[in-house]
C-alpha cells in the first residue's frame, strides 16, 4: 500500500506510540488523538516533531470528527487498561469504550475515511475452551456482575459495531487481538512491572539469600508473552495484506507460567526468588497462548523470544522507578499485592 494519512487514537499509548513509531518508519504521515489521561508524552518526544497532535477526549464527537479531517485511515486504539480501573471504575471502561468506538464510526462515515483497524484484546476468550486459541475461540463475558469483564465486554461490543458498520460503511476493516504485550515502558499496571517494582523493594529489604515473594494464584497460570515491536511488526503485515472483515491474533506461542515468568525476571536482578502463592482474583483466566497461524500465513514472525526481550524491559524499569505511581509501589505486606492484569 501507498503511503497514507492515519488517525492513531490513543496514540501516547504502549502500544500506541510503538505503533505511531513503526508507521512513521514505514513512511506514513501520523496524527495522534490522546488526552494523556494514562498516555504520556515522553513516549512520543523523539518524533514528536514529525506527527501531528491532537488533545481532546475519545468521548467528544466534534473532536473525534475533526481529527478524522482529511485521514486515509484510522487506528483506534483508544480505551482503557489496567485491572485496577476495571474494578474501581467499570462505568468509565465502558462510557470510554463504547461512546469512543461509535464515535470513530461516525466520524469516519462523515469525514469518508473508508478503514478502519481496531485494536481488541485477548481478553475477550476469558478462559479459552482450548489451547492455542485461534480467533474462532467464542467470545465470553462470564459474569456480568464482576466488574472486571467491562474491559472485555468493551471489546467484544467494539468488535461487533466496527465489524458490522463495516460490512456497509468501510472498504475495509481490520480487528486484530493482542496477547499479552510487553516491553519498555508499557505502564505500570501490568505484571512485568509489578513484578520488576517488587523485586526491587525485595532486594531493598533482602540484600542476600533468595526473596521471599507472594504472588497472586498458584504461580502455574500461563501466559505467552509478546514483545511490543513484534506487536508492531503484527499491525503492519495485516494493514498491508489483511482482509475486509479480518480477525487476527497477534502474539507468540512460547508460553510460560508466572511462576516461571517471576524466576526469570529476579535471574535479570541476580537474585533467585521464593515464590508464596495466594489467592486468586476470580475472573482472572487460568492459561492463555493464541494460535497466530492466520497472521503467519500473510507473512509474521515474531522475531523476540522473552529471553531476549525481557532484560531490556526489566533495566527500564529498574532505571525508571521513580516514575511509578506511588499508589502502585511494590507493597511490604502480601495482602496489599496490587492487581496486575496478566
């Protein structure tokens, strides 16, 4: 495809900026839409002069219409993330949602933006009925009383309106659903940086022998890890070849438990760690690991195996702790574990 003009939503993202990043080296003209109320702008300053920036909220439709002026194509990856929101403010997961992807639809039906990408969430299997789960794996809001399922639930309402304006209103249109993406600077909420804060704060208090270190579950929950510019690399082999209506998994099959996960991330410390499971939050799925096959039929590869991409993301956090939230801080005590969305 031609170079073109694409609205990213939530561009000041993890992902979103990995994303704004890999389109200008792919020779594409970028705008960001992003209130920065969890994006942050540092993401974005070594190409911050190369894009163009719009500030305003995924809930306005005026604003969402106007960034949508003169685009070719519009990613949304606009939502909200992190476990700790889907409890404490479910109401909002899904106003942000739900409002934002209707408002993107509309705004594209307006302005003639004719594709449209929509990034979802593996969260939407819950607990995949098998292993690895290819994207025909139903899609599953268990309880609708927990709060947690608002970010999937989210999803899978995104899904459905994106895909079935599409069948009328776009050339074409795109779903693509990430497994568990990590790398430097991804946030604070997931488990790669609770886990790289709590190793710290163990070595703190544990300047020798092995820490202690509690943990949420078993320790046997897997997960298969993806690193965020394979994420990237996803994105770009389907825009280019993916088909009007497509699904597709984006991710890795090298699946590994937390318990694992852990041991690895205190070897990037040199310490070794003892694990102390405890309880569980319900809801929270017991393995998950995609079949990529269909995206690997167009062309990807992830290329970084979490042995090579986990250092690298663990000495950012280290070297950059003192930007954690201290709401977030690694606790003292095992039943002040903060959630982690894993």
């Amino acid at each position: 495809m031609s170079a073109a003009r694409i609205l990213v939503t939530g561009g000041l993202g993890f992902i979103g900026a990995a994303l704004v990043k890999g389109l200008l080296r792919a020779g594409h003209a970028v705008r960001v839409l992003d209130d920065a109320s969890r994006g942050a702008h540092r993401r974005l300053r070594d190409v911050q002069a190369s894009i163009e920036f719009m500030a305003g909220d995924i809930r306005d439709p005026a604003l969402v219409c106007a960034a949508l002026k003169g685009m070719d194509e519009v990613h949304h990856l606009a939502f909200v993330n992190g476990t700790q929101f889907f409890y404490s403010a479910p109401d909002l997961v899904l106003d942000v949602g739900v409002r934002g992807m209707l408002n993107v639809i509309d705004g594209c039906r307006t302005q003639g933006v004719g594709r449209l990408i929509l990034a979802s969430s593996s969260e939407v299997y819950h607990d995949p009925p098998r292993l690895p789960a290819d994207e025909t794996v139903p899609l599953v809001v268990p309880d609708p009383l927990n709060p947690r399922f608002s970010y999937s639930g989210g999803k899978i309402v995104s899904e459905l309106l994106a895909l079935n304006f599409g069948r009328r209103h776009f050339e074409r249109v795109i779903v693509f659903r990430p497994h568990n993406i990590y790398g430097q600077d991804m946030g604070w909420e997931h488990v790669v940086p609770q886990f790289a804060l709590r190793l710290m704060r163990g070595i703190g208090d544990h300047p020798s022998g092995p820490l202690p270190f509690p943990i949420q579950g078993s320790g046997q929950e897997t997960r298969a890890f993806c690193h965020v510019e394979d994420l990237v690399a996803g994105v770009l082999v389907l825009r280019e070849r993916g088909e009007h209506l497509g699904i597709y998994h984006i991710g890795t099959t090298e699946e590994v438990t937390i318990a694992d996960l852990a041991h690895r991330m205190a070897n990037c410390f040199g310490r070794a760690v003892v694990l102390e499971p405890g309880a569980a939050r319900p809801g929270g799925p017991r393995r998950r690991c995609p079949d990529i096959g269909k995206l690997a039929a167009l062309g990807f590869a992830p290329r970084l195996t979490l042995a090579q991409g986990l250092p690298g993301t663990v000495a950012w956090y280290s070297d950059h702790a003192h930007l954690a939230p201290l709401a977030l801080s690694p606790p003292t005590k095992r039943d002040h574990i903060p959630e982690v969305t894993w």
